[in-house]
C-alpha cells in the first residue's frame, strides 16, 4: 500500500464520518463540496472533514483510493457512499 493510501485508509479508519471535499465545511470551494457539508450539517452530522486542496496527493489519491472520479468523496463507518449526486438521493 502506498504512503497516501495508507494516510487515506487511516483517516477512514480513524473518523466515522469522513467528508473528502474541496475547502472547508465553513468555507467550501465548490458547489457540490457545499451540498454534501450542508447535508452533513443540517443532518447535526458529526464529520471530519479533509480539504484536497491543500494537498495535491490526497487529492489524486482519494480518486484512486475509492476509483471515483470526482469530489466530494463521503465515508462512513469505513465505507465510500459516493460524491453529490448519491448523498443528495440518499437525504
């Protein structure tokens, strides 16, 4: 396993619920980002979220990690629900 799957799968691991996304939930950097944290928060969701802009190989990584093409990314208890689309469906 490479270092940033490895730092990806330890993030899962460590956090219920795990939102990778574009900024932050106070300040998303795109609008799909905003609709899952919105969601998350309306919900009162506990989450941790990472912010892929900051760094370069989560954000390639993630989208090898989970083999989806696009952010946000969602995780719970481990498991990769999807992006914007799926966590819209599913609220």
């Amino acid at each position: 396993m490479t270092s940033i799957n490895t730092t990806i799968s330890s993030l899962i691991q460590k956090h219920p619920v795990v939102l990778f996304m574009k900024g932050t939930p106070d300040f998303p950097q795109c609008g799909f980002s905003f609709q899952v944290a919105n969601i998350l928060q309306k919900e009162s969701i506990v989450f941790h979220s990472v912010n892929v802009l900051e760094d370069e190989a989560i954000r390639q990584g993630i989208k090898d990690f989970s083999d989806w093409p696009t952010i946000p990314q969602l995780y719970i208890n481990g498991e990769f629900i999807g992006g914007c689309d799926i966590t819209k469906e599913l609220y």
